[in-house]
C-alpha cells in the first residue's frame, strides 16, 4: 500500500493536530487516493480534549520516514520541525499558513498551498472547497477547534476576517456556542500538572535563528499563568539539559495568559535578561516579565526578538 503519509510539525498542537487528520480525510474522500493521518510527538492536553470531543481517534505516533515514502505536510514548512531526511521523501503537498522557509526541497512539482490566515483549518477550506453542512460532524468540529486555538478565540492579531467567518459557519452547523467550547478548549489547554519541565518546555515551541543565535523559544498558553509560575524552579533547571540536546544558546519561555491577553517571560539567568531588556525595551527586576498584550509567538514576540 503507497499511503500518502499525512503530518504536522514537532511537538504537535491543537491545528498541526487535527488538520492531519482532516488533510487525510480529504485525500482519502475526495481524491481518492490512500492517506493516514500522523502525527510527530505527543499531544497536548487541549488537542486530546478535542480529538475526544468529536470522536476522533488520536494518530499514531511516525517516528521516522523512508527515502520513496509519500508524505503530505501541514502546518509546516520548516525542515526544523520535521524530520531531517524529510527532502528523502516524495513531498506530494504542502498546506500550512507560516511564512516560507525554503529549505524544503522536491524532485517533482507539488501542491504548495501557504496562505496568511492564522489557522491551517482556513487555508484547507478554500482548497477543500465544501460548505459546513456537507462536512462530517467530526471534521467540522475539528476545523473550529484548530481555529479557535491558533486565534485563541480571536483574541491573536494573527486573526483574520476570514478565520472569523469560517469558525462562525462552523459553529452555526454544529450548534455549538463559540465562547463556551473555547473556554473548554482552554482550560483543557492549562492542565498541565501532570507534565515534566522538559515537556513543558517543548510542548509549543520552535527553534530560531535570531541574530546569529539559536534559540528555543517556547510558549504555553493558559487561564492559570500561575501553575506555570508555581513549577519555576524546575522549568530552570531543565533549561540547560534543552540547551544541550537541542544545541541551542537560549531558552525563553512565555506563558500566554488567554483571559489577560499578556505574556508572562521567566527571567532565569541574566542573559536572558539582557535579550529580554534589549528586546522589549524593559528594564527588569524581578525573575518575570509580563508584556501586556503579547498573546502571539509570530506575530509579536518573534518581531520584537529579531528586531
């Protein structure tokens, strides 16, 4: 059997998630072709909140990929965030709605689909081409929540007008309340007491090169910021061991307060102060800093990063 293997990024979240297996759906009924949706690492707890509330069945794990294998790319086209022999492949498509990185390579033509919507669920609506009412329930439930966490329910200026009106037709077909299934979202998403620091630390995040430096730069979104702050000491002293594997100069973490609309930066040793002052133009104290109305990774805490 020639599957298309279908799969998001590392450290898989709620959109990388769920448009595997709503991509592989499409494959599977659509086009008919034979397609499984992976997914790269465990799942966060929102993403298993939402794969259980519409009755989807959680990927199995892909640890590697073969020279020959077919594979088809979501939410991502950072060879970082995938796997290094991912240019081995035959990359039958790409859909994703980050900005290009270039470092993916093809012997073949491809469907390459990146549009500038925050969610991946927007971009395979206008190649998918289907109204709500004719998607399966469980796909269409997919689709909001993977727009609804990317926007954290709008709140991200990474939204669009059109994230907006697609998650509202979704929502309309599927008589559910916008506010009350994101705030389940949510509170899903800030359960994190049964993770490591380690884990914590790579739940969502992504490796940069800001500057000449390479940096980890993680965020966990949530409405209780303090059962982040409450693990402090063991998310520092797990830092140097991420530095170490990932061979990275720096990790910054960011709690994203949903409800606040703010990020909350740990300040564990002084050159992550001298980055954070030198970024934010702040001048730092304590071993926080919160940043008012800092909710996105892409579109402001990365610019002020690299700026």
């Amino acid at each position: 059997m020639n599957e298309i293997k279908v799969f998001g990024h590392r450290s898989p979240d709620t959109d990388a998630t769920a448009s595997a297996i709503v991509w592989a759906w499409f494959i599977n009924n659509h086009r008919e072709e034979i397609a499984t949706p992976y997914i790269l690492g465990n799942i966060n707890t929102e993403a298993e909140f939402v794969l259980e509330s519409w009755g989807a069945t959680i990927p199995k794990i892909l640890d590697k990929v073969t020279a020959g294998d077919k594979v088809a790319i979501v939410d991502t086209n950072n060879l970082d965030e995938l796997f290094e022999n991912i240019n081995d492949t035959v990359i039958v498509s790409i859909v994703d709605h980050h900005k290009l990185s270039g470092n993916l390579k093809t012997n073949l033509p491809l469907e390459l689909v990146i549009q500038p919507y925050a969610s991946t669920m927007t971009v395979m609506y206008n190649i998918m081409n289907i109204e709500p009412e004719y998607l399966p329930r469980e796909i269409a439930g997919l689709m909001l929540s993977g727009i609804l966490s990317d926007t954290l329910e709008f709140r991200s200026p990474t939204t669009t007008e059109d994230d907006i009106h697609l998650a509202k037709k979704l929502a309309i077909e599927l008589n559910v309340n916008i506010s009350e299934y994101a705030q389940k979202m949510f509170n899903a998403k800030s359960n994190i007491t049964h993770f490591s620091a380690t884990e914590l630390l790579r739940m969502d995040s992504k490796i940069f090169d800001i500057k000449g430096t390479q940096m980890r730069v993680s965020v966990l979104e949530t409405t209780n910021p303090n059962l982040v702050l409450e693990k402090y000491d063991e998310i520092v002293a797990a830092i140097p061991e991420i530095k170490n594997d990932d061979n990275v100069e720096h990790v910054l973490l960011f709690a994203i307060d949903i409800l606040k609309e703010e990020a909350i930066l740990l300040i564990p040793d002084n050159e992550t102060k001298k980055i954070a002052e030198e970024s934010f133009d702040v001048e730092i104290t304590g071993k926080t800093l919160t940043l008012p109305g800092f909710v996105s990774r892409k579109k402001q805490i990365l610019p002020a990063l690299l700026k």
